[in-house]
C-alpha cells in the first residue's frame, strides 16, 4: 500500500506562530501577514497602537497607490512625456491629506522614517534604521509614532 502525498507532509502545529516548509516539501496554504500584525500578535504593539497603524496602511496604500486609465475606446491615453495618464480619484486625495496630518502629528522625522517603512512599506522596524546610530530601539520609536496617530484620531 502507498501513502498519499498529504500523508507525506507533515500537518502544521496550528498553535505556533510560524510554518515552516523546506524547499523538497509543497505547502498547501501561505499566510500572507502584515508586519503590525505580528508585532501585535508577538504583543509588542498593543490594540490602540495596532489599530492605529491599520489606519494609516490603509490611507497610505489607498492614497499612494496610482490609477491608470484609459480612453472609452480602449486606446491608452499619454501625456506631453508619452507615459499612461495617471488620474487621481477623491478618495485617492482624502487618503493622501490623512496621511500628511498623521505624519504632521509625528514627534520627528525619526518617527516619521520608523511609521513609513513598517506601516506603509511593511519592513520591519529594525530595518528602517538598519544604518543609523540611534541609541532607542526601533520598536519604541514605533510604539511612539503609533501612539501619536492613535492620539490624533481620537482613538480611545
């Protein structure tokens, strides 16, 4: 009797935080998670500070992302510079003006740098200051950064 190829890979322990799959076995599902996410998860952010870097993601992806279109007939419409015209939607505006008042509300430009990188672009907080000698680590300045936003939205 053969064993099937499900019984050859090895179930994953639901409880741990992490699956691991080596390069000679398939996996059947990748979680895809954001880096607040795990911060929380690992309770290195709390609710307030997690729900307030969803906030921004959510602004900073809506607002940064760009909306290419075209003409009713199908043909692409350029610009003076020959590239697709790219329009930019109200809500693309609303999103971006969220995002230039929680950036203002920030203490400095270190907290600016640190909320970018890890709620906009999803590195890691370590990673945004990978060459420069601050003496906090990168994970306070981010507590801070998102403390700041949660305190501009009125977040309780």
């Amino acid at each position: 009797m053969t064993k099937s190829h499900s019984e050859d890979i090895p179930q994953p322990n639901r409880e741990t935080e992490t699956i691991l799959v080596d390069k000679y076995t398939r996996a059947r599902r990748v979680i895809h998670e954001h880096v607040l996410d795990t911060y929380y998860r690992r309770m290195l952010i709390n609710d307030r500070q997690h729900e307030a870097g969803l906030v921004f993601r959510r602004n900073w992806e809506r607002g940064m992302s760009q909306r290419i279109t075209a003409s009713p007939d199908g043909a692409q419409t350029t610009s003076a510079r020959g590239s697709a015209r790219k329009d930019i939607s109200e809500g693309q505006l609303a999103s971006r003006a969220v995002v230039k008042r929680l950036l203002r509300a920030q203490r400095g430009d270190l907290e600016r740098r640190v909320l970018i990188r890890v709620a906009g672009a999803g590195q890691w907080a370590s990673e945004a200051l990978a060459q420069r000698g601050v003496p906090r680590t990168a994970i306070e300045i981010l507590r801070r950064a998102l403390t700041d936003i949660a305190d501009e939205m009125g977040m309780n």
